[in-house]
C-alpha cells in the first residue's frame, strides 16, 4: 500500500496528455493551423475520431453522441473523407504516416464497410510509410464481420473499454456487457491478428468495493490482456451534464479511490506487468513495456504511447493536432465540422502556440510522468521549492542536484509533483479532476 497523504492530493490537477493542456486553449486561426501542416515534415501520426456509440454510458467524457440515424453517420463520413483530402494537400511531399489511430467515442460504430472505405481514404491520400495500426472498440457492438475488417487492414493494436466486470457497477454507469462478450471479442481480435490488447478499467466507480474492484482485475487478467490502462472515474457532472445520473453519494471518498488505485497497482504488477507512468501497465514484451525500459515513453492525447514522432495529425471534429510549436483543436461542434469540412476549409477551432518556456515545461513534465526523472534547472527549483518541499519531506522525490526522481512511493503523486512545474496551473486548477 502506497503512503497516503490526503493533502497532497487535494488539489485537482490535469492529466497532462499534453502541455500546456486543453484548458489553456483559445481561439486559433486556420492559417496557423495551415502553416503546421505545411512544416510538417519527416514522420508524422493521425489520429482518426468517430464522434459516435450505439448506447452512451452514463460516465463518458469524451465527445461522442448516439450513433442513431445512418445520415447522420454518412454525412459526418463525408465531411471526414473532405477533411483528408485538404489536410494531405496541405503537407510536404517528405510527410510520411507512420502511424493510424482510431478512435473516439468508437470507431465500431460505423460499419466495417464504411470503416474499410476510410482506411482506403487515408492510405490513398496520404504517404503511407508502413504504419502501425491501432483501435478503440466497443465490445458491445464487436462483431466477427469487424473483426475481419481488422484482420483486413492488418491491425496489431486494439484497446477494448472493459471498465468492470461487476454487474452492480455496470448498471450504475450504464454500461451493461458481460464477461462472456469480453472473452468473445478477445478471442475474435486474437484470431485476427491482435498481438497488442489493451483493457481500459476503472476505480472509484459508484458503489464499486475494493472487491468488486479485485474481481474485476483478476478477470481482467485472466483473459491475458498485453495491457491494461487503470483510470479513476472523475465525477465532474458540472462539466459533463450526462454524469448527473450517476449518483455522487455512491462514489468512494479519496481514501478508498486511493486504496483502489494501491489495490490495482499491486495486483497487477504481481502477475508481471510492468507499471508504465502512473496509470498503464504493460506484459515486458509488449512495446510500450519495451518504450518504458529504452528510454523513449512518450505522453499524447491517448495517454502514454511508444509512438516517437513530434507530429500528431488530429482528424475528424474535436480532434486534436500536435505540433512542436502548436496544438490545435478541430471544431467540437459536428455540425460545424461538417459546414466547414464541406466548404473545404480547415476545421480549426481552438488551440495554443507554444513558446520555447512552454516546450521545455512540457518535456520536464513529460518526462516526470513517464520515466519518473527529469532534469530541473536550479532557477526553476527555486520558483517550486515550496511546492516541491513537502513531497521531499516525506520521502516521495529525490533531488540530487539538477535531477527530480520520483521514488516508487511517490507514483500515485506524479501529476501532483508535475503540476508544480505547469506555469498556468494556478489559474486553472478548478476545471481538473480529482489528482489521483
Ligand atoms: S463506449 Fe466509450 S466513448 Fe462511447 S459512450 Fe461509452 S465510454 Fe464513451
């Protein structure tokens, strides 16, 4: 069991998937956005969104909406198709994709003919250097007509929302799907090609035990995911209207979403799996296990990746794009994604141009939640040394000279820690969730 210091978790604090992160974003022009993509060169990644779900749970942040009538879905798949083709005019001919993501809500909520249509998009319209595939599913709706799509396009990587296995804890997140449709998708993703599985799970669930939280990851484990993604359900209903089902007064307090997370930590890295950052855990031949050990963990908008490229290509509406000097977000809105993607114009929303200040927060912070170490200059030790203090006193970080450590007791604090380098933090603290 981790050390579990109540105060200095009490600060909501980002999950830094990128930095500075989307709450600092403001508006953007599409001429910046155009500029990027026009200096993109070398080797680049997309990210693919599918803003639909066939049934939404109770607890999803992320921006998605019912799949429902089938023009909505074309219609939306028109205006992505437009998308790239601009967005691949617009980079240099030395571009090359050298990865494919998709994701969402979920990807399986088009049909898997609809889904062969796009890959066929992406790889004709842009430079394909032999790119590694990956996709978020639903097993819900997981079909074996999907699965062959997948075998089709020759993807290796696919991350299936597992949650929970309790039926209790489903029910209260509107998330009904037994273990039976989990074993099932395992078995038709595996016979198809899948050699990297991941399962997203949760803690801090309404009226989740810490048992039903052990159930949950020895069934998880059991099914020999290659790796699992540990989340703690962030209730912020005033953020996200469809959260207000889900009764506030059925949540664990900190000190039990603390214990869980302990919990989940220790049972899973006694069946081998390597922790990677504070909330993934991967089998030791698995690449991001791999990433971990040789140095090149990265952190993106799908969280910790061993992807190594400085460009992200966000496609589809909400999605976001990563550029060394910039971040921008494509419109959130489908409707607008779709008039402006129809007019033939970028569907630049929102975003931020990152200073040099900012770069070198953001790799200092980058590398804290990925390899636990950072060098910190002394000027910026003196601006944190209050901060930094008490996570010193008790023996959570080292600093040795220039160099942070995080100490392994220290691990469910590392966004706390990192935040005290997030020179907007103090401004923004109230729209973040619960730090661990
Ligand atoms: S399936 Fe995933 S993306 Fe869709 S509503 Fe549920 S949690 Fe959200």
């Amino acid at each position: 069991m981790w050390p579990y210091y109540p105060d200095l978790l009490a600060t909501p604090v980002p999950r830094y998937t990128s930095y500075p992160t989307a709450a600092e974003f403001g508006p953007l022009s599409a001429t910046d956005h155009a500029q990027a993509l026009g200096g993109a060169h070398g080797n680049v990644s997309l990210y693919v969104h599918i803003p639909f779900c066939e049934k939404i749970c109770f607890y999803c942040g992320c921006n998605t909406g019912k799949a429902g009538k089938r023009q909505r879905l074309e219609s939306y798949l028109d205006a992505l198709c437009r998308e790239i083709d601009l967005v691949s005019d617009l980079l240099p001919s030395d571009a090359a994709v050298r990865r494919i993501a998709f994701g969402g809500g979920s990807p399986n909520a088009i049909s898997p003919a609809e889904f062969l249509a796009l890959v066929d998009r992406l790889t004709t319209q842009f430079s394909i250097d032999d790119p590694v595939f990956s996709i978020e599913l639903d097993p819900r709706t997981f079909t074996a007509e999907w699965a062959k799509a997948i075998g089709r396009v020759g993807i290796e990587r696919a991350s299936l929302g597992v949650q929970t296995f309790s039926p209790h804890c489903q029910e209260a997140i509107g998330r009904i799907q037994p273990e039976s449709l989990i074993e099932r998708s395992v078995g038709l993703l595996r016979d198809n090609g899948v050699s990297s599985l991941n399962f997203d799970l949760m803690y801090g669930l309404p009226d989740q035990s810490h048992e039903d939280l052990r159930d949950s990851l020895e069934q998880s484990l059991s099914l020999g995911p290659d790796r699992i993604a540990l989340f703690g359900y962030a209730h912020v209903p005033h953020l996200i209207p469809r959260q207000r089902v889900i009764d506030g007064n059925a949540l664990p307090g900190p000190a039990d979403r603390f214990a869980m997370a302990s919990l989940g930590h220790e049972l899973i890295t006694s069946h081998g799996y390597h922790a990677i950052g504070f909330d993934h855990f991967a089998k030791p031949d698995d690449p991001l296990a791999q990433a971990a050990a040789t140095g090149k963990l990265r952190r993106n908008f799908q969280g910790c990746t061993d992807d190594q490229s400085t460009i992200l290509i966000g496609l589809g509406s909400s999605a976001v794009s990563s550029f060394p000097k910039l971040l921008v977000q494509n419109e959130k809105n489908s409707g607008r994604y779709r008039m402006l993607a129809s007019q033939g114009r970028l569907t630049t929303s929102v975003g931020i141009t990152r200073s040099t200040d900012d770069q070198m927060l953001g790799r200092l912070i980058e590398n804290l939640l990925c390899a636990g170490r950072a060098d910190v200059p002394q000027f910026l030790q003196r601006s944190v040394s209050d901060g930094l203090e008490p996570f010193i006193d008790r023996g959570l970080v080292t600093l040795d000279g220039d160099r942070l450590s995080i100490c392994s007791t220290g691990v469910p604090y590392s966004r706390a820690i990192a935040a005290l380098f997030d020179a907007y933090r103090p401004q923004s603290a109230r729209r973040f969730s619960s730090a661990i």
